[in-house]
C-alpha cells in the first residue's frame, strides 16, 4: 500500500484542491461530528422522554465512543483491501439507518444500541477519513486538505448541534436525528457522483500496532490525543447541565453557537499555517482551553464571561482535530494507516471515559466540579508537546513550502 504520508502516484501535481470531493468528505465528517455530539444539545429533552437521568442519557455519547474504540482498529484491519469509495458509502449507509433507528426509538436500551452501531460506523469513516483525503492531493497541500476535510467538525458544532437544540425545544428533539437521516441520503448520492475513488492496501500491507508505537513521535501523538479528548469531553458533554447551573440553561444554543463559530476561526487559522507552524498552533490550542476552563470555573457568575471563556475554548479546540490527524498521519511515515486507526480508537476511548467520569463528577459534585478537570489534565498534555520537539510536534511539517 502506498503510506498516506505521501501523494498518491496518480494525483495529478496542481496547486488547486479538489474541493467538491474534500467537501463530500468533509460532509461525512460533519454527519460524525453531529450524530456523536448532538446529544449535548438535547439532553434534557432526551432523558425526560426515555425516562432516565441526564447522567445515563449522556452515556449515550459514552456508548457511540465504545462502538468506535472496540471496533476501529479491528474493523479497519478487515476492511484493508476495500476500495476507499465503497467503504465510505458503507459508513454513510450505516449512519442513516442509525440515526433513523435514534428517531423513532421510544426504548432506552434500543437507543443505546443504535448508538453504539454509529459509533462502529465512526470509527470505520475516521480511521479512513483523513488518508482519503491525503491521497488526492500533492505533499504540499496535504495539510489544507486535511483541515477542509475536518472542518466539518467545527460547522456541526457552530451550526449542527445550535440548530439541533434549538429544533428539539421547538419540535421534538427526534426531528433532529430524522434530518440527519436525509442529510446522509443526499451524501450517497454526492460522493457517487463526485469523489473519486481510491484503492484499498495491498495484502500484508499493514503495519503492526507495536511497530508502529516503536515510532518515533507515534506515542506522544497518541498520549496528547487521548488525555486532551478525554479533558474536551467531560465538560462538553454536560454543557447543557454546567449552563443550567449558571444560569443559562435557556441559552444551550447561543453558548454552543458562540463554540462552533470561534471553532471556526479556528480551523481556519489552522488550515492557513498548519504546514509552517504546526507546534505553535497545538502550543496555542492546550493554553486557550486550558485558560478558558479555569475562566468558567473562576468567573461564571456573568453571562457574558461565560460567552467569552466559551469562544476561547473554541478558538483553542477548533483546530485540534486537524493538527492531530496531521501529526500521527506525519510521524507514522510508512505506518501511517496504522497509527491512524490507533488515534481514532484512543480519541473514542477518551470521549467514553469523558462520558463516564463527567457523569460521575455530575452525579456526586455537581457541575461546577466539571471545568476544573481540564486545566488539570492539559497540564501534562502541554508538557508532552514541549518534549516531543523532534518527533511528534515539530515546529514544520516535513515538505512545507516557503
């Protein structure tokens, strides 16, 4: 298999991205990012009407995040030789019967298991996501794909998970999860149409998992993964129930709004200077949610200080996804396809145990204790990223211009 740490032989030499494919792709990554989050947005609608806690509905995240983590390295071993197409359609095909199960469930139990199949068909499209878009364009612009590929995590989170909130208070919060239904149908049909296709590996292509942690800079990619996730997720997961505390429960979509569109800013600044400075920006990135969670558990009696500390978390998470693909995508070299499928399933164990300990601390201290976990968990994260100057982080990508 050619590694996804260079261009495909076929990609044509151009300067220009192909964005109506990077968009589909980037689509599919938005369909993730919503399935997977949108219960932050809807919790307490959800929990009411399956008769259960916040905290046990918001296991539902938890149980997506296992569908993902048990299966991605496994399933993407078996799925090697696919073409790249087709087991895109899969995971697409996968998510519409998911979501559309999650509508029309009146069943806890039901629910969660329609949960955790998206999650499986997550882990499939992540670990396959970023080394499809690689490969359709030149060593240079590999970084500029990536981050228009990812940006569909920014745009579920500032216009999905808002417009997802708000429709469940309006209309039900089943709605939702219906429109995701027909958004991936209108997917099939742009990726059939309009995003080339891409060879599987070739037999016996793959690396193994502990060759690939012998690495050099695989390791600390994957530790800033899983413990910086695993900080994100124990605060966004019970951010309608932090908000309640403070006073804005009445504002879930104005605060997740103000997220999403600073996580916007964000990608944006990342995909300009992700090739030039790729350890300035996860340095800057560590800081801003770091500070921005000590702001909300320091200063939440204002709206308006919640407001602020909520878009510098945003501008400080918007871009991580793309600077982590990039970096475990760059330090694996030849392993790379390997190493992926590790930071898809480490980044999902992360968002379960951040749905399993925000659920504990909600349960016996109360919201308020959820942001103070952050700049406790980024402190070693930071120091991770120091270290890892050569191998990991470096302060340019390999093959930057200019």
């Amino acid at each position: 298999m050619r590694s996804t740490s260079t261009t495909d032989p076929r990609t044509p030499s151009t300067d220009r991205l192909p964005l109506a494919a990077l968009l589909a792709l980037a689509t599919a990554v938005f369909v993730t990012a919503l399935t997977e989050t949108l219960p932050a947005g809807v919790l307490p609608a959800m929990s009411a009407d399956l008769a259960v806690s916040e905290s046990a509905m918001g296991q539902s995240v938890t149980i997506y995040a296992l569908g993902t983590a048990l299966t991605a390295i496994p399933l993407t071993a078996a799925t090697a030789r696919w073409r790249r197409k087709r087991l895109l359609l899969t995971t697409v095909v996968a998510f519409a019967l998911a979501n559309t199960v999650t509508a029309a469930s009146t069943d806890y139990l039901l629910t969660m298991a329609a949960r955790f199949v998206a999650g499986v068909a997550a882990g499939l499209a992540w670990a396959m996501l970023a080394g499809y878009a690689r490969r359709m364009v030149p060593d240079h612009l590999q970084g500029r794909a990536i981050a228009v590929v990812m940006a569909g995590i920014p745009v579920a989170l500032s216009l999905g998970v808002p417009a997802g909130t708000f429709l469940g208070a309006a209309a039900g919060w089943r709605l939702t999860f219906a429109l995701m239904t027909a958004l991936t149908v209108v997917l099939v049909g742009w990726i059939l149409a309009l995003v080339p296709d891409q060879p599987g590996q070739e037999p016996g292509a793959q690396t193994p998992v502990r060759r690939t942690l012998a690495v050099p800079g695989v390791v600390p990619v994957l530790f800033v993964t899983l413990v910086f996730v695993l900080a994100h997720t124990i605060l966004y997961t019970y951010v309608a129930a932090f908000l309640g505390q403070v006073g804005l429960g009445d504002a879930v979509d104005l605060v997740l709004l103000l997220f999403g569109a600073a996580s916007l800013v964000s990608i944006w600044v990342v995909g300009a200077h992700i090739d030039r400075g790729p350890r300035a920006l996860i340095v800057a990135s560590v800081v801003l949610v770091a500070a921005a969670a000590t702001a909300l558990a320091l200063l939440s009696d204002g709206a308006a200080l919640v407001h602020v500390a909520v878009v510098l978390w945003g501008l400080g998470w918007g871009g991580v996804p793309t600077l982590l693909q990039t970096a475990v995508a760059d330090a694996g070299g030849e392993a790379a396809d390997t190493a992926q499928s590790m930071l898809v399933t480490l980044w999902n164990v992360a968002m379960a145990g951040g749905g399993v300990a925000g659920g504990a601390l909600l349960a016996h201290l109360g919201p308020a204790a959820l942001p103070w976990t952050l700049p406790v968990l980024l402190a070693p994260v930071l120091v991770v990223v120091l270290a890892a100057r050569v191998h990991g982080f470096p302060a340019r990508r390999p093959g930057a211009r200019g």
